[in-house]
C-alpha cells in the first residue's frame, strides 16, 4: 500500500508493517493505525526512527529503542495492562520511546515514562504510563549516549 508520511512524502508499505493502537495513543486516541518508518538514505547508522500515523500524515513521532540510551531499561508493568498485545511472549515485546527533538541537539530528551510497547508477533501496541518512579518524562537523550561512549572509550 502507498501511504503518506510527514518527512518522506509517500512511501509504499507492506501490509504485515502495519501496526495497530486500539485505544490510540496519548493525546491521540482517535488514530489506531501506525508504521515504523526510518530514512533508508541515512548514511549513518541511525537509531532514531518515526512512529508514523497512517490516519493522519501530519502526525509523525520520533521514536527510539530505550536500550540504545540505557542499556538496563526495565519498566514495571502490570500483566493485564499488556492483555490488549494478546498476553505476548518476552521476546516478541518491542519498546519505543518517544523522542523530543529541539534545534539545541543537546537538549534531545525521551519520555521513559509512557513507552509504547509493541507485540511483533500480532502487530498490536499500546502506550502505557509505567509505575518506576526513576524513569523521566524528559531523560536527556544526549548525556546519555555521551556517557555511553565514555565507558565505551570512544
């Protein structure tokens, strides 16, 4: 199917990458319908990528894997809170963060406070509110992925 994206114009996708929100997401309840999108032109090996709406082009949220900016991301969550993913197994559990992304690429921040959370094997997700108290509505992506190197001696 072709489908309309906010930065990519449009982009043909395969049905089976068509993810499904039954109750939305926050702040967005009424679009159930989302795709995964990254820049194939990117040149560099990029960990950012766009949960795109399919009902409305406009809304496009960056996203990214919670274990590329804190490698023990361990959210506390209740078992019927995942009931809607069909009780999914551990490793079919996919995590995204969103992503705020100002011009000062410093200030970069993720929300480990409400991930979505996708089962790969059904395609559905949910954005749920998790109960650790440590994890930040705005952790600063940037200090992070520094502190990262460090201990990685790059």
């Amino acid at each position: 199917m072709i489908v309309k994206t906010k930065f990519f114009g449009e982009v043909e996708l395969a049905d089976d990458k068509v993810l499904e929100f039954p109750k939305g997401i926050i702040g967005f309840e009424d679009f159930t319908r989302y795709a995964i999108i990254f820049d194939v032109d990117d040149e560099n090996e990029t960990r950012i990528n766009w949960l795109q709406s399919l009902d409305e082009p406009a809304l496009a949220l960056p996203v990214v894997d919670p274990l590329a900016i804190v490698k023990e991301y361990a959210p506390m969550i209740e078992d019927e809170l995942l009931e809607p993913l069909g009780n999914p197994a551990d490793e079919d559990l996919l995590f995204l963060l969103a992503m705020t992304v100002p011009s000062d690429m410093t200030k970069v921040t993720a929300n480990m406070k409400a991930p979505f959370i996708i089962n790969a094997a059904t395609k559905r997700g949910v954005q749920l509110i998790v109960e650790n108290e440590d994890y930040l509505v705005k952790y600063n992506v940037y200090d992070a992925v520094q502190k990262m190197k460090e201990k990685a001696g790059e």
